[in-house]
C-alpha cells in the first residue's frame, strides 16, 4: 500500500541571488513528524512566496515520489532528504507520474485531487546549484503533482493513501508534462481531461500550436 512517507513545510523564506524579483522562497521544505492540517488551499505552517506561480487552489499542496527521488540521487549521485524537490509529501510506493489528472487520494483526514504536474523553474534551478536543471527534470519526465483540496484535513508522516476516485479518461500527469514541456505529444490529448486542468491549463491546451502559455 502507498503511503506518506514524510510531511514537509518552510516554515521560513530562503534568501539568495537565484530567488529572482521575489528575493526569498518557501522552496526550502524540511520534514515534520507532526500532523499538519490542509485547509484552505494550503499546508499549515508552510511558506509560499511566489503566489503568482505557488499555492492557491490548483497548487495547494505539492506531491513527490520517493522513488523518483531515489532515481535522482543515482542519477546525480548526490543524496536527497525529503523535501528536496520544495514538495509538501513525499510519498512511497504510489507512481504518481501514471496518476491520472482528476485522480483523487485519501490522505489521512484530507481529500486531495491531482490538478496538475510542476513545472521546473530557475529557483529549482538556483535551490540545487544545477544550471542545467529545467533541462534535466523536463527530460526525465517525473515532475510529480500539485494537488488541490477537496475536503479538509490532517495528513502525518505513515498515514496510508487511497486513491478514492479516478476519472474516465486516460491522461496522466506523465504526459500532460510531457505536452507542457514540449518533449512529446500533442495538446489535444489533454482535451479529455481539460475540465479537471486550471484556468491557465484550460487556456494552453485551446491556443493554437503556434504558441505556448509559460508558467
């Protein structure tokens, strides 16, 4: 059975010269052995920074598997705490990368729905001192999932997790990253989907081919 392996928040800003025109970030998540609740689109106690880009409703809570880290750490041989990735849970043994989009998990007392895969940026980029990341992480193809807030709850490190509901239709969040990125497919095989994806998702899959929404 998957499980929460740990609960990660920032319960204070990072400062360096990678955070861009915010100056700080909440991309620095250390483990708790607390239970911390998710309510109103966040993690309680957690720091979010950039709200443009970070939080809200389709971004309450960022999820990340443990074995896709453990890929990582081979990968650029180089160890991975949890919270490594600036994720809120670090799961094991669920492949989120085959969730689908819509996807819903009981996690403890909370009920959280797969919105949407994260997107790398410059303050990952600038978190790790690896340059070239935004490359390496759009080529991987394990870019983990926000998830929005269904219902309301506590989640602690152990807690199992039971995927309640999964929607009719087949797009993961693999490959709505994959079509994000430009790495492969196409924007209409999100159109089965497209009612579960945000606003700004809604919008990149009816543009025209010509163009692409940047996150």
């Amino acid at each position: 059975m998957a499980t929460l392996l740990s609960v990660n928040i920032a319960s204070t800003p990072t400062f360096g010269p990678w955070t861009g025109s915010e100056g700080s970030t909440g991309i620095d998540k250390r483990s708790t052995s607390a239970s911390v609740r998710i309510f109103d689109n966040h993690v309680d106690g957690d720091t979010v920074v950039d709200r443009q880009h970070h939080g809200g409703e389709h971004k309450a809570v960022y999820a990340y598997a443990q074995e896709d880290a453990a890929w990582w750490e081979r990968e650029i041989d180089r160890p991975l705490t949890p919270g490594s990735f600036g994720e809120n849970l670090t799961m094991h043994g669920m492949d989120i990368t085959a969730a689908l989009i819509g996807e819903r998990w009981r996690i403890g007392t909370a009920l959280l729905e797969v919105s949407e895969p994260r997107i790398p940026c410059r303050v990952f980029a600038g978190f790790w001192d690896r340059p070239n990341l935004i490359k390496e992480f759009s080529a991987a193809g394990r870019p983990g999932t926000y998830l929005r807030v269904i219902e309301a709850g506590s989640v602690v490190a152990g807690d199992a997790i039971h995927v309640v509901h999964r929607p009719d239709h087949a797009v993961t969040v693999g490959l709505a990253f994959a079509v994000r990125v430009g790495t492969a497919g196409a924007r209409s095989e999100l159109v089965p989907a497209r009612a579960h994806f945000a606003p700004k998702w809604q919008q990149f899959i009816d543009a025209d081919g010509s163009k692409r929404t940047s996150e």
